[in-house]
C-alpha cells in the first residue's frame, strides 16, 4: 500500500466520522426545528467556512465547468441532506442512517460498473448483503417492513451517492472551491424551495449552536471525502466515506438511549461488513 492509498483511506474514514457526527446533530436538531432552516443555517455556516478556508489557503480559482460539476452536486447533496434530516427526525436514527448509507455507498460503484467494468465477485456480493441489511433494518417492532420507514433513507442515499460522483468531476483543480459552489447551488436551492412553499424556517435561537455545528461537520465531512478521491480512488473514497453511520448510531446509543431489535442490529451489522466488502 501506496501513502496516497494510505492517506485516501485515512480521509475516507475521517469523512465518515464527520458525515456521522453532522448527521446526529442535524437530526436532532430537526426534531425541535423546521427541516428547512436547519438545512440552509447549517449550509451557510460551511460556505463561510470553505471561503475563508480557500481565500487562507490561497486555492486555485477553477473553470467554469468545475463550478458547473460543483453547482450540479450541490443540488443533489441537498436533497440527501433534507431527506435524511426527515429521515432522522421521523424514524429511529439507528435505521435511517445504515439504510441512506448502503444506498450512498452502492450509487458511486454503480456509476463505475458502467464507466469502468464489473468489480470483483467479493464486490458483488457485499451487493447482496446490503439488500439483505436493507431489509433487516427495516423491520419495524412487529417484524414487518414499513415503506414509509424506507423512503425517505434510500431518496437520501440516493442524493448523497449523486453528490459524491459529481462533486470528484469538478475537484481536479481546486477541492475548496468546487465545494463553495455546491454549498452556494444548495443555499440557492433551498431558498428557493422555502419561498415557493412558503415554509416557517426560522428556528430558535437555542437550536442556532448545534445547527451550526452540523453545518461544519457536514462541510468537514465532504472537504475530507474530496480529499480521499483525490487521492484515491472513486469507489473506495466513497464506500469508506459511507461508514457514517457507526457514527450516528453510536451517538445516538450513548446520547438518546437509543435500541435496537436483534433483527435490526443484524441489519446494521451486515449494513458494516457490505460497506466494507465494496471498499476492499
């Protein structure tokens, strides 16, 4: 093993970290606000971050197609954000999040069989595995599957596997500045929705900090996925990335006493080791 694979292996599971962390005080603080000014708070918190980062940093202005890819994956990251904060705030963390995660992580290797090939058998079967910890995750108290339950984790890991294609199209010149366009495409997005919709948005002011805090995890978490794939490659960046959810449940077991059914604790195991199978 490579320093470049080493350190793309390293920023991946740093993603993953932060990803989980963002996602647990984003949910929660979608339990007492509106999902809509949780999202756009949190996201102007990181796009002031990434600016004054890249201005520090001095990073290279990109092309205008850089800023198009960005733009194009900020949308869809978006969409993930308001689907999974739903997600957390509606249904057990603990399901949510490993549900949105095999998604996330499944869309990007999807991607690269088309662009790429078919991955190795053991790929392949960590596919399998992952339908199956979808299904296991799913069960509700009475042993049946709730698609309400489902929707909203698999639209989220819908949105999150789309950003995490996207966003690695526009990097190549500047990582901080690719993610300022999607920050501003998805602040754009989102206001957009609220004005059309008409949303009440505004939370309390005891809701600003741990908003906030989401908002920089979350933009730690993609700055550090930016760096695996720059470093390494798409599919692995992006797998390890999706380990986010040991995060989340661990937080949400220690902080909300959170717990999990034998099934479903099944389901988030093998959610783990179809992650892990993938990423190999």
């Amino acid at each position: 093993m490579n320093n470049s694979e080493l350190g793309s292996i390293v920023f991946g599971l740093i993603s993953a970290a932060s990803w989980g962390a963002g996602d647990f005080s984003g949910g929660l603080a979608t339990k007492r606000a509106n999902v809509y000014g949780v999202v756009v708070i949190s996201q102007v918190v990181g796009v002031i971050c990434l600016i004054v980062l890249a201005l520090l940093l001095r990073e290279t202005i990109p092309p205008f197609t850089d800023w198009v890819w960005g733009g194009a994956a900020g949308i869809a990251g978006a969409l993930g954000i308001l689907c999974l904060y739903r997600a957390l705030a509606t249904t057990r963390m603990g399901i949510a999040a490993p549900v949105s995660a095999v998604v996330t992580a499944t869309v990007p290797v999807i991607f690269a069989i088309f662009t790429q090939g078919l991955p190795a058998t053991y790929k392949l079967i960590g596919f399998v595995i992952a339908l199956i910890a979808v299904w296991l995750t799913s069960q509700s108290d009475g042993g049946r599957i709730r698609v309400s339950d489902l929707t909203m984790p698999l639209l989220a890991g819908i949105g999150f596997g789309s950003f995490l294609i996207l966003i690695d199209q526009g990097n190549d010149v500047s990582v901080l500045w690719s993610l300022v366009a999607a920050r501003f495409a998805s602040i754009v997005m989102m206001i957009g929705v609220i004005a059309t919709t008409r949303q009440a948005w505004r939370p309390a002011a005891p809701q600003l900090k741990i908003i906030g805090l989401a908002g920089i995890l979350d933009t730690g978490g993609n700055l550090f996925y930016s760096l695996a794939a720059q470093t390494g490659y798409l599919a692995q960046a992006a797998v390890l990335s999706s380990l986010y959810p040991a995060a989340t449940v661990m937080l949400a077991l220690m902080i909300l006493r959170e717990k999990l059914h034998r099934v479903q604790m099944l389901g988030v195991v093998l959610a783990v080791v179809a992650i892990a199978l993938i990423a190999v």
